[in-house]
C-alpha cells in the first residue's frame, strides 16, 4: 500500500469547484499517445480537456457522457495544447483500469457537485 496523500481541511477541499460536464466532441490528441482531446460543455461555457484515457476508451465511446469536472484548475498545455481542467476517475494500482466518474442520472451541464 502506498503512503497516504497528505489530509485537507474542509475549506481546502471547499475551494475546488466540481461541476457536472457534458463531452460533446472527443478525438485523439496529435501529439501523444496517452490522450485524448476533449470539448466538455459546462452550461454557460464550453472547455478543452486533455485526458490520459487514450487506451481505455475509444473517442466515440465519451460523446454524450455526463462527467464530473474540476473547473477551477489552473489551465496547463499538454503537449502543445491547452487543458482547462481536469476530469475524475478512478484507477487500480497498475492503472490496468481506469473508469471515468460519470453522473448516474441526467442533470444539467454546469450543475455544482458536492
């Protein structure tokens, strides 16, 4: 078992701003083999997300899919171009797995989760 991440406090974890996003486009990122390339509507804007589920899913397999979005990262380039965000997901300790945190009912893109 590894070492455990260091404990938060309630306002630290209150700072993170987790909203439900819409995938309305994914595609293969050019310049990496890992990523994929994403356009998630999140209600009042649409955001670029570069995510390492190149492998576990197939591009056409997201469209649709409601997912749970950290909005308020801090936007980093991912091989030449820019994420503005960073999705959920859970994975085993060999990453052999990886399964994207998806809303079990429909809701409204941009909702608040907490």
């Amino acid at each position: 078992m590894s070492d455990s991440p260091a404990q938060i406090t309630y306002d630290d974890f209150c700072k993170l701003d987790l909203r439900v996003g819409k995938i309305v486009e994914a595609a293969d990122h050019p310049n990496a083999d890992k990523l994929l390339v994403l356009q998630v509507d999140l209600g009042d804007e649409r955001r670029q997300l570069c995510a390492g589920l190149k492998g576990y899913y197939e591009p056409d397999q997201l469209v649709g899919r409601s997912i749970v979005v950290v909005a308020n990262l801090a936007p980093r380039t991912m091989r030449g171009l820019e994420s503005q965000g960073m999705l959920l997901a859970a994975s085993n300790d060999d990453h052999s797995q990886v399964i994207l945190l998806t809303t079990a009912e429909d809701i409204a893109a941009g909702s608040s989760v907490s």
